[in-house]
C-alpha cells in the first residue's frame, strides 16, 4: 500500500497545535508548507523551544516505530500544511520496503547531530554566537526571510527577548540583516568562526 493512499493532508492556521507533548502518538508528518515550532513544558511551567522544523522535514523525530507519547507540542507559525502518516500503516510499509528504513536513519542521524551541536553550543557558546549558530541553521530550513519573535528566537538559544533585540540592532546597523515587524531578512551569511 503506498504512502500517500493511507495519508491525509492536514493544513493548520497560525498558532494552532498539531499536537501536545504527552499525547498518544497516532502519526507523523512532512512538513509540506510553512514552519512548525517544536517546543516543550518545564516542571514549572515554563515553555521552550527546542526546534524549528522547515518544509521537507518529518517529524516527530523519535518514536516512529514505538509507540510513546508525543515528545514536544507542535505548533504552526503562520499558515502550514502537513502530510499525516499514521504510525501502524507505515511500519507495514517499512516492512515492505525495508530499504527506506537507510533514508530514515539518515534522516535521524541528521537531527541528532544538530541538537547535539545545539546543546554544545547552549553549554558553551556566548549569545552572539548562539544567535549566529541559529540564523545559519534557519537559513537552511526557512531561507533567508526568518518568520521568528525575538521572544521565540530568544527561547531557542536560551536567552532573553531584550537580548534578542540588541543583537538584532547591532546587526540590522552592520549590514547582516533587516528586522522588520514580522520577519527578519537576512541579507549576508554569517561567519560562524569568530
């Protein structure tokens, strides 16, 4: 049975939630339009973002073939569209097939060096640095228009919004980026070794 017959296609608006963390974890997604932010609850209360995926991307990165819980809420910025695989039809498919189990690792072991070089980064890096980290990898995922609050990008690399928006400035003056009220343009890339 191919993908596509056992899939539906899913559009979300701005700010709705695809699913909660906690949750039964019935499917997983391609992102086919837009950006879904991928955050999670402290013990006391707080959410952080912990992810930005961008078009193209499946998610949620673990347990596809184990039948935990949603790992973090996913929430759309702006308008999104997403295709909806459910987890027990995909594992006959992967059975069937099982050649595109290699695509999904691959897949995987690209996520996992990410976050593990996020964590480094939020372990040992200074906020500009962290900041730099991130634009570089949102202009991978989203392009050179980011679609991000400072609040949301100040949840990614562990920092204030205030903080956020100090080095924006900075950069909007040196020529590295236009910050407008929705977005950020980022007009040249930036050197991730100093």
């Amino acid at each position: 049975m191919p993908i596509i017959t056992m899939s539906r296609k899913k559009t979300l608006k701005d700010k709705e939630r695809l699913f909660w963390e906690g949750e039964e974890k019935e499917s997983f997604f391609v992102l086919g339009k837009g950006t879904i932010l991928i955050s999670k609850l402290s013990e006391s209360g707080d959410e952080s973002l912990i992810n930005v995926l961008g078009e193209g991307e499946i998610f949620p990165h673990t347990g596809f073939f184990h039948r935990s819980p949603y790992p973090g809420t996913a929430t759309a910025k702006r308008d999104v569209t997403v295709l909806c695989i459910p987890i027990e039809g995909f594992e006959r498919f992967i059975r069937e097939k099982p050649e595109l189990a290699f695509k999904i690792i691959q897949v995987m072991n690209e996520k996992i060096v990410y976050l593990q070089r996020k964590l480094n980064e939020v372990l040992s890096l200074n906020v500009e640095s962290r900041l730099k980290s991130t634009f570089s990898y949102l202009v991978d995922v989203q392009g050179s228009v980011i679609q991000l609050t400072h609040q949301e990008l100040g949840n990614i690399i562990g920092a204030s919004r205030e903080t956020v928006s100090r080095q924006l400035k900075k950069w909007e003056h040196e020529g590295f980026v236009d910050v407008k009220k929705d977005r950020i343009i980022v007009k040249q890339k930036f050197d991730l070794n100093n």
